[in-house]
C-alpha cells in the first residue's frame, strides 16, 4: 500500500487491513472521516518511518472532534488518556502530528476538495472509497514543520476545592479570592469561561 496511489482498500485490503478493523471496534462504525484519519495517520507513520506509539514517542494536534480523531488515535496510538492527544476545538480539518524527541513535525490540512467526494453521507461507499483512493497531496495540503513541546510537568497532586468539596489536580485549580477552586466553581463565580459542549459535528 502506498499513500500516493491511496488505499485501494475496497479492492484488496478491506476488510483484512488491521486498521480498519481496530477502527470498527473502537470507535463502532466506520466512516469517510476514519478513512482521513487513516491517511493522514499512515503517511505520517510512512514518512518518519515509526510506529504506533506504545508510550509518548509521537504527539497528535486535532483541531476538531470528529471520527478523524478516532482513526488517528487507533492507528498512532496517540491517545486522549495517555495525554498524547492534544485537542483545540477550532472546528478546523488541521491534524498535526509530532515526533516526541526531535519536535519533527507534520501538518495536514484537508483540502475541501473532499466537498467534490461523491455521496452526501459519510457513511456513503462511494464516499469512503473517494477519499481512501485520492492520492495523499490531492487530499490535503501537507506541511513539514518543527514543533516545540513542552517540557512535562510533574506528577499532579489531588486536593479538594473548598466550594464544593470535590477534588482536583493542583495543576488545573483556578486562584479565587486567595483559594484554589475547581473549574466548574471558579467558572461560577466568573474567574473562568464556563467549559462548553461544542454543539456541532463534522463526521
Ligand atoms: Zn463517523
Ligand atoms: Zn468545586
């Protein structure tokens, strides 16, 4: 398989493509966003010549929560829980992922090319096959950059907020009035935006 001549994975590949199927049983169903997700993903892994992370060894950027994110985080292994998947909600189709040591980085933007896929749902065949055969620079426009993480921060330490009681890291208290509040608290008493569901979706 070569990310220049797409996945071809309808023809050959689906459904014994180990991917695909961690996918599936991820994230429930697939989708043309897992098949972007894959793409970039692969020619990424492909490109720096790495594997799925066991640990911290790459660090993924999604700008949106889609089943983008899904794919990428079942094929890079960057994941929610392990930290290294960073999540902006800028409703942007940015992925970028990051080689952990040396900062090498690559930036994928979706080209909205992808709005001449056929099919109106993601769930459409046609669709999926679409954006799994377009060839990788057609699909997104793909930038080599470096990316400065920051240094880790120690281990948290738990305490309690003392407006609600529950507890919370040390890292993520808010300073109100002399006391460390928890979010949700120090957001009601107007130190802090409130914390928002995003009300839209885009896979
Ligand atoms: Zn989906
Ligand atoms: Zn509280």
């Amino acid at each position: 398989m070569t990310s220049e001549k797409g996945l071809g994975f309808f023809e050959t590949s689906f459904p014994a493509h180990p991917d695909l199927q961690r996918i599936i049983l991820f994230s429930g169903h697939f989708c043309a966003g897992h098949v972007i997700g894959l793409r970039a993903a692969e020619e990424f892994l492909e490109r720096f010549d790495l594997s799925r992370a066991t640990e911290d060894e790459i660090v993924a950027i999604v700008e949106n929560h889609s089943c983008v994110a899904d794919a990428i985080q079942v094929v890079t292994g960057c994941t929610f829980g392990k930290g290294n998947l960073i999540f902006h909600d800028h409703g942007k189709h940015i992925y970028t992922f990051v080689e952990h040591d040396s900062g090498r980085a690559l930036r994928f933007c979706l080209r909205m090319n992808i709005e001449r896929a056929p099919g109106t749902n993601p769930s459409d065949p046609e669709r999926m096959a679409w954006t799994a055969e377009c060839p990788v620079h057609e699909l997104f426009e793909i930038e080599e950059l470096t990316v400065a993480l920051p240094p880790p921060l120690p281990r948290p330490i738990m305490q309690p907020c003392p407006c609600c009681g529950e507890w919370t890291t040390n890292q993520l208290a808010v300073p109100v009035d002399g006391r460390q509040l928890c979010y949700p608290c120090a957001a009601k008493a107007g130190a802090v935006p409130p914390s928002v569901i995003p009300p839209w979706k885009m896979f």
